[in-house]
C-alpha cells in the first residue's frame, strides 16, 4: 500500500465523520427545539379559548325629514347578542350628502339618544346622519346611517341686526313670532364680530328669490334669506357709519345704491351674485339724507341736505344729476330750500311707488313733502302735533291718509286731513324708541324696534280700520335682543 492509497483512505474517513457530525448536530438541535418548547408551554398556561364579541344591533327608520331649526329626536333601539355585557359611548355627526364648500362634519350630540336642533341650511341632496356606538371594553363600533333632508323655515317676517358683547348678530322673527336668535350665527358657525349697522332684504334676479345684506362697522355680508346661509361678501371703500346708512336695489334691480356718511355708492348686479364690490364714492358736491328713492322705474332719486334739492342717477350710469324742479308744482325738487329729516315709503307697484318726506325749514317748522313716481304731490305744514319737532323716526299708513311719528318713548298718529296729531302710545321711561314701520303686507301692524341700555326690544300693535292701536297696547312684545340697529321686512317668496 502506498501513500497515495493511504491518504485517499484518510480522506473517505474524514467525508464520513463529516456527515456523521452533520447528522448528529442536527439531531441535537432538533432536540434542543423541542426541549424550548416544552418547556416554554409548561410556563405559560394561557387559556386560548375565545369569547364571542357583543355584537350590536341599531333600529330606526333610516330616512328622516325636519324643518330648519326644528329639534330632531331619534330613540334608536340598541339590541345586544350579550345584553349588559358592557358599556358604550355614542356620537351623532351629520354632513352633507354633496361636498359644500366651508362646510365641515358636525358633532350634534354625544348621547344615546338625539334630542338636538337642526341648524345646517337645506340642501339638495339633504344630508347623512352617522350614528356611532362604541364599546368601551375593546373599542369594537356599530354603525348607523339616516338621511336626513332639511326644509326651510324661513317666511315672511322681520329681520333685526343688534349688537350684543362685542357682536352684530341677525334675527329674525316670523310672522307667527317664532324668534330665531341667532340663525346666521348657527348656521355658517361663525360670529360676527363688531357693531350691527343694518340689514336689508332686497330681490335676487327675477324676484323670486331673497337675499339679506348686513353691514357692521367689521365687515358686510350676504345671506340667503332662506335659510341664512352666507353666501358671499359686499366690498366697500369706507366703515359703515351708525345712523348715518342706508342700502337699497334700483327698480330695476341691477343696481345696489348705498348711502354712508352723505355720500353715495353703487355696484352693477346681475343673477345675485355671490361678492359685490361697490364704486368709490359717486362724484358731485351733495350730501346725501340716507334714503333711496325708487320712485320711478328709470330714474332714482336721493335728497341733497347740503344744497337742499332732489338729485338722481339714470338707469344704467353712475352719474348724479339734479333733478328738474319748477315753481309751479307743489314743490320744486330742484330747489326746496328745506331740510329733510325723515322718509317714509307709500304704497309701491313693480315701477313706480309713493314716498312721504319730513322736511324742515329754517325756522324749524315741519312740513310733509310726498313724491308719486316724479310728481311734486303733498306740502303741507304739520300742524297741532306734539313734539313733532323732536320726532326721529316716521312710518306711513299704507291704507289711509295717516302718519305715525316717534319721539324717545312717545308714537303719534298724524291725520294728515285733519293736520293734526294724537298720543297713542307711550313707553316706560328708560326706553328708547329706535325705528317704527307699517308692516307692509297688511298695512294693518304697526312694528316698533326699540333699546333699553343694551339691550332691544320689538313690539307689534294691531291697528284697526281708524289706523288706531288695538286695546291701546302691543298684541305682542319679544325680548332677547342686543341693542338694535334696525330692522326690515322679509316678505313672503
């Protein structure tokens, strides 16, 4: 045997031992593992037996319909595969079935069962109610979801802007006298910071539809007036001033008129549009009685107190020109030599309407102006009526030849045959009357808006067929309000 046979027998020995040691590591591992195990099992003696999960079931009807502001109640009946097996927190939230730009998901309630006001807006398509129940032993939810469609509540009735803790704020009530407080507020869950300077109801479009523009001394804003959604912003290049505005369409309505401070702004409008940027001020030396006369359908006209005369801008031009006047009429508009202290609307068609004045001269004596479309119609001095020098704010009968008239705390009845007038209201002391109008669906309601301190009131008193106050007092009076700015009539779509 030589060494080449020896070293080959070497190197079989050693392939051997080296699978015989492959071998045998392998058992031991093998070995080792179930060792691990078992022991690892004989230290852990979790029961891994399962429990079954309470299951929940939620019944209700599923499409639900509610009138804006109305309280929505659902008591859904929650049946349990392991009754009083656990306990549960809950959560409605509702959003619209169509994105709405600015509208975000709301959490109405957090309770069981729903006891909440429906603020959001309608809409078509209504909206989706979610409801969520939630275990709080291992976090396991239940769903439920509900349509849930909106109609408006909104009809004829009055709109009031106030200011209340450093807010303008806008109600309504409506002409049953349900109060909405804060519904602008509610609905855009927004606050409107600053002082109220007025609101106004004015067509969209064809009429057939309603807007409200609301002015504060921190920004102005439009809304739908049928449900007080915000719809968009009006621009302007000046600060609303109190007392001192006014805010009306054309007869045509394709131009918005306001008057701040004397001096006259304009927008072209056409289809409501979303966002109004009005002019700079209208150029002209006037300072103008914050009134828009609508009288006639291609011409409106506003009062000059500064060179004491009656002015007007043209359908389709921004541009102020005197009015005609002759000495021949009853007055002449285009130089009255008067002061006009208060205005009042007449009856009014679609293109022409009725305007009374209050207008004073140099001695301060009062006289009572009227215009019927651009006609000189009415001048005559105020007679055997008291305080009618001090009076601020002025209403006229719709139905008969009367006027009411306001001092602080005191309404007048001026019978304008007669020339005389007669006390047929007083106020306590400490309130303040701010704003009187005849409402103009019926001409038969005498509305008056008024302040004690901070805080306002609205009173509503029956007239009868002699243009007098029913049973001598308010048929109704509604608190709650901040201190107003104004108020005006929404009429009926």
């Amino acid at each position: 045997m030589n060494w080449q046979t020896v070293h080959s027998l070497m190197n079989l020995e050693i392939k051997l031992n080296s699978k015989q040691m492959l071998k045998i590591k392998l058992n031991i591992y093998v070995f080792l593992f179930i060792w691990v195990s078992l022991l690892s099992c004989k230290k852990d003696n979790q029961d891994f037996t399962y429990a079954k999960i309470n299951e929940l079931q939620i019944n209700a009807d599923s499409v639900l319909s509610i009138n804006q502001f109305d309280t929505l109640k659902i008591n859904p009946q929650i049946l349990q595969s392991k009754p009083g097996a656990g306990k549960f927190t809950y959560q409605w939230k509702i959003y619209p079935d169509q994105i709405v730009a600015g509208f975000t998901p709301m959490i109405i309630s957090t309770d069981e069962s729903l006891n909440a006001v429906i603020s959001v807006p309608p809409l078509l398509g209504g909206y989706h109610l979610e409801y969520k129940v939630t275990s709080t032993d291992n976090g396991v939810a239940a769903f439920k979801m509900f349509t849930v469609n909106v109609t408006s509540v909104f009809s004829d009735g009055w709109v009031i802007s106030s200011s209340k803790d450093g807010n303008a704020e806008l109600s309504f009530v409506r002409s049953d006298y349900r109060v909405f407080y804060t519904p602008a507020m509610s609905v855009n869950q927004t606050v409107y910071s600053g002082h109220a300077i007025g609101t106004y109801v004015y067509p969209i479009s064809d009429g057939t539809q309603l807007g409200i523009g609301f002015f504060t001394d921190k920004g102005n804003y439009r809304f739908s007036a049928n449900d007080f959604l915000q719809t968009g912003t009006s621009v302007t290049s000046f600060t609303p001033a109190k007392d001192k505005f006014t805010f009306s369409l054309s007869k045509f309505k394709t131009e918005e008129y306001v008057i701040n401070d004397g001096s006259l702004y304009a927008a072209s409008i056409f289809d409501g549009p979303l966002n109004v940027t009005y002019t700079e001020r209208l150029s002209g030396d006037y300072y103008f009685f914050p009134k828009v006369i609508t009288s006639t359908l291609f011409n409106t006209y506003f009062y000059d107190n500064k060179n004491k005369r009656f002015m007007s801008v043209a359908f389709g031009g921004f541009y102020i020109t005197p009015a005609f006047g002759s000495s021949s009429t009853a007055f002449n508009m285009g130089n009255t030599d008067m002061l006009m202290v208060g205005a009042m609307d007449g009856p009014q068609t679609s293109s022409s309407g009725v305007y009374y004045f209050v207008m004073e001269n140099s001695n301060g004596e009062r006289y009572l102006y009227s215009l019927s479309g651009a006609q000189p119609g009415l001048n005559q001095k105020i007679l055997n009526s008291p305080e009618i020098e001090s009076a601020h704010s002025f209403a006229s009968s719709l139905l008969l030849r009367q006027m009411y008239y306001a001092t602080d705390n005191k309404i007048y009845q001026y019978d304008i045959l007669a020339n005389s007038s007669t006390l047929i209201y007083t106020f306590p002391a400490g309130t303040s009357i701010k704003q009187i109008e005849v409402q103009p669906d019926n001409g038969k309601t005498l509305v008056v808006a008024a302040n004690a301190g901070s805080t306002g009131q609205v009173y509503f008193f029956n007239l009868d067929n002699l243009g007098n106050i029913s049973n001598n007092t308010y048929s109704q009076m509604i608190d709650g309000f901040g201190e107003i700015a104004n108020i005006a009539y929404r009429k009926r779509n």
